[in-house]
C-alpha cells in the first residue's frame, strides 16, 4: 500500500485515463479528490473509489475557469488533508487543420490543457513548500514530443507542459517537491477496467491503465530519485526501428 494515508488530487478524473489513475490510487489505500466538468461521471468515480474502500471528495469544476483551481484544492484539503499527490490529467484533444483552427479552439485548448495544470501547481505548491515534499505528475501525450499534422493546438500545449515540468523541477528541487510527466502515445479511453491485462499489450492500443501504473510509479517513493522527467508509454504501437 504505497499511498496509505496519502492525499492525492486528480483533474479530469470522470473517465478514462483519469477515472484509473483514481482508481489504481484507491487500491493502494490513498485518500482520492476527484475533479471534472461532467458531474455524472465524477460521481461514478468517486462511487468506485468508495467499493474500493477509500475515501474520496467529488469535485465538479471548469478547470479553466480563474480561481476554480484554488478551491478544488482548498476543498480537498478541507475534506481529506494536505495535498500529497498532484496529478494534472484534464485536457483535451482537438483534432483540426491549422487553418480552420480558430482562436477561440486555441484558447479553450490551452486553457484546459496548460493553464489549468499551472493553475492547480500553483494552488498546491505552496502547501507542499512548507511541508517539504511532494509529487506532481502531469499527463502530456505522444504529442508533447512529437509534432503532428492537424493537431497543432495540442501539439504546443503538450510540449508547453513539458517544459513546465522541467522548469518547476528545477525551481522546487531544493524543497524536496519532484515534478514529472507522463507522455501516452493513442489510449484506448473507452476499455472496460474491468477486463483484466492485455493478452499483446505491445500489439494494441494502451489502455488506460498503462497509464495510470507509470503515473503511480513517478508519484511514489520508488521514484525518490526522478524528477524533471517526460516518460515515453507509447506501447508497440509507435515502435519505430531505425536502419
């Protein structure tokens, strides 16, 4: 149980690769706040994380919206302690030429994308300052490294989050805080965590929680000596191999 009497935050937590990172904390006896925009789904989460036996706080916020960070977190606190674990999962992804991009699809990217990571670090940090420790794991994508056609908007979000990693790493060593991040290739959002491992899992789509096990890696003590990191989980599928 590598997260017993800890507190973990997790945005964008109602489904998919959030919904298991929660989930996989739970197992491993954390104390679990949940955030999302789609009050429905959070609450499921946080129904699963109650089966589980773990306490939960259910947290319906826009993320993007200014001063929603502070409060997700300082109701966090309020209902399970100190904030020990950060995990910026909220996003999302928009697939379309440059051309036809807009500025108002632009805007609503980076704000979910990056400013509302930056939001929440900036909401938790100082507690974690005073306290001299903590773990922030944000999740960036296969696209935070790798430019692609049509999802430009993503593209510069993902390696803007990156480079906010490595840039708070290296501002927060010296407070005992490590700060990460996580960069998944194509994730099978919708695979049922119920069904078990992968019989191929180098021969088919991540699931999400390939996600979730490299993210409680970073966020535990087995990862004392991590910080500043991107980690690849591409899977077999992105497998290149060079002449």
């Amino acid at each position: 149980m590598r997260f017993e009497n800890r507190t973990v935050l997790v945005t964008g937590a109602g489904r998919g690769i959030g919904r298991s990172i929660a989930l996989r904390f739970a197992e491993e006896r954390a104390r679990v706040a949940v955030v999302s925009r789609t009050a429905a789904e959070l609450a499921q989460t946080g129904a699963l994380i109650e089966e589980i036996g773990a306490k939960s706080a259910v947290i319906p916020a826009d993320i993007t919206v200014p001063g929603a960070a502070e409060a997700c977190v300082a109701r966090a606190e309020r209902e399970l302690g100190p904030i020990d674990v950060l995990v910026n999962n909220a996003g999302i992804f928009l697939w379309r030429p440059f051309l036809k991009l807009t500025p108002e699809d632009w805007d609503r990217v980076m704000a979910t994308n990056l400013s509302g990571a930056a939001a929440f670090c900036r909401a938790v940090l100082p507690g974690m300052v005073e306290r001299r420790r903590g773990k922030i794991v944000s999740v960036s994508s296969i696209h935070g490294m790798r430019g692609d056609a049509n999802v430009v908007a993503q593209s510069a979000a993902k390696f803007g989050l990156i480079g906010m990693t490595q840039a708070l790493a290296r501002e927060f060593r010296s407070h005992n805080i490590a700060v990460n991040a996580v960069c998944p290739g194509t994730v099978e959002n919708r695979k049922d965590e119920g069904d078990g491992l992968h019989a191929e899992p180098l021969a088919e789509k991540l699931w999400p929680r390939d996600v979730a096990k490299a993210v409680l890696f970073l966020a535990s003590d087995d990862a004392a000596g991590i910080t500043g990191a991107a980690l690849e989980i591409f899977g077999g599928t992105h497998l290149v191999i060079q002449p």
